[in-house]
C-alpha cells in the first residue's frame, strides 16, 4: 500500500529526514515511534504532500506522490488526523466529518461513510450538533480520525493519536483504531511512547535523529537495551 524509500527531506537547511524507509500494507497498523522532535511529524507531513522529499521515492499502490499536491494525495486516499486534531471550530461535529466526503466524492456512498464514522465513535453522534470548540480534548481526537476515517481512506496516517489524553480514554480510542484496521486501511500511526503503541501492531519502526535505527515486530524490540532511551523504560 505504502513504500517510503530513502528519503531525504531538509526544512531550510536542516537536514531532518535521512534515507527513511518504511512500509505499511492493507489492513496493517504500523508504528513510528521516537521521541519528540525525531522526525515521526515530517515523516507523516511527507508523505501526505505537505514538504517536498530532496531524493528518495513514496510510492501508494505502486503509484508515484511524492510532491503531488496535498489535496491530490488526498484524493487518491490517503486520510490524516494530524496531532493538533485540527478540527474547524465554526463547524458542527457533523458538518466536520461530511466535509471529507467532499474532498473524494468517488468510492462509497457519503452516507455511508459518514454511518461508518459515527459507528466506529458512537461517543460523536450524541455531539452530531455541537461546534468543534465545544469538544473535550478526547472528543476532538475522535472527530479528527472520524473525519480522516469518512475520507474512505486506502492509507491512515495518525500523528499522536494519545497525546495528552486521559487513561479512560486512550482504551476506547485503540479500540477504535483496531476495528478501523479491521476495515482494510493500512494504518501509520505515530508515536513517541512505546507503552501506547496498541497490542495488534504487526510492524515497529523506531526513529531517531532522522534516521530509522530499528524495523521489526514489536517483540523483537525487547531485548535492545539500546532502544530504551528512545522509546521508553521498560522493555
């Protein structure tokens, strides 16, 4: 579905990204996990078009993105709930997530999608009419990857997705994220703490300084005493 290929990205002159390889397929939730400031945010910026690769290849399905227009990419299927949640305030919960049936009016009927979202959070239809600045901080993750989920999406990028939320949430959250990979996307889900990685991930990349120092199954990561400093005490 996904394939990252030696790339290299530079933000003015800093060199951020170097030769990161990564791969996520249909129906496979994929983990980017480092610590702030390693580079999981340009990485998922990359692909979804908004920075430019210096060198390397992205290919989806085989096909070239690499510096496409980032609503193109989207077009094509590839969905982002960024970390921010970057939800519009001035619409309804409603209004947020029919607005990603827009943006790919081709593949599954709206509503469709739309009773998709709203099936997979049902915590969001009891908040269909309430504005985005009326959402707890849980709530407003929920409409992000709702929104990104009505996309009917191929590919799945989640940035944080469990950054800053309360324990009781974070259980309902990943069991989201399961029953959506369970619906066929490939899921690449950043992470900077390897205690929320979710239990089903079938493939752990670790990143740090721009590079990708480890790529394996999550078990074959403990072990590495030399990884605990990046992704947390305790494995």
């Amino acid at each position: 579905m996904l394939r990252v290929h030696d790339v290299d990205v530079f933000i003015q002159a800093s060199h951020i990204l170097r030769k990161i390889s990564l791969e996520a397929a249909a129906g496979e939730l994929v983990c980017l996990v480092g610590r702030n400031g390693a580079g999981k945010t340009t990485t998922l910026r990359t692909v979804m078009g908004y920075l430019r690769p210096a060198a390397g290849t992205i290919t989806l399905a085989g096909m070239p993105i690499a510096g496409l227009p980032t609503h193109t990419i989207a077009a094509r299927g590839v969905g982002y709930a960024p970390e921010e949640s970057a939800v519009f305030g001035d619409l309804t919960v409603a209004e947020n997530i029919e607005l990603a049936t827009w943006t790919r009016p081709g593949g599954r009927p709206a509503a469709e999608r739309i009773a998709r979202a709203y099936e997979i959070f049902p915590r969001l239809r009891g908040a269909a009419a309430r504005g985005g600045t009326q959402l707890s901080g849980g709530e407003r993750k929920m409409l992000s990857i709702a929104r990104a989920l009505a996309l009917d999406p191929t590919l799945l990028l989640l940035d944080e997705p469990f950054e800053g939320l309360s324990p009781a949430i974070i259980p309902q959250l990943t069991e989201a994220i399961a029953a959506i990979a369970g619906l066929g996307p490939g899921i690449l889900l950043a992470e900077s703490n390897i205690h929320h990685v979710p239990r089903y991930a079938t493939r752990l990349y670790v990143i740090e300084r721009g590079e990708i120092v480890f790529a394996g199954r999550p078990d074959e990561l403990r072990g590495r005493p030399d990884l605990a400093r990046i992704v947390g005490a305790g494995l």
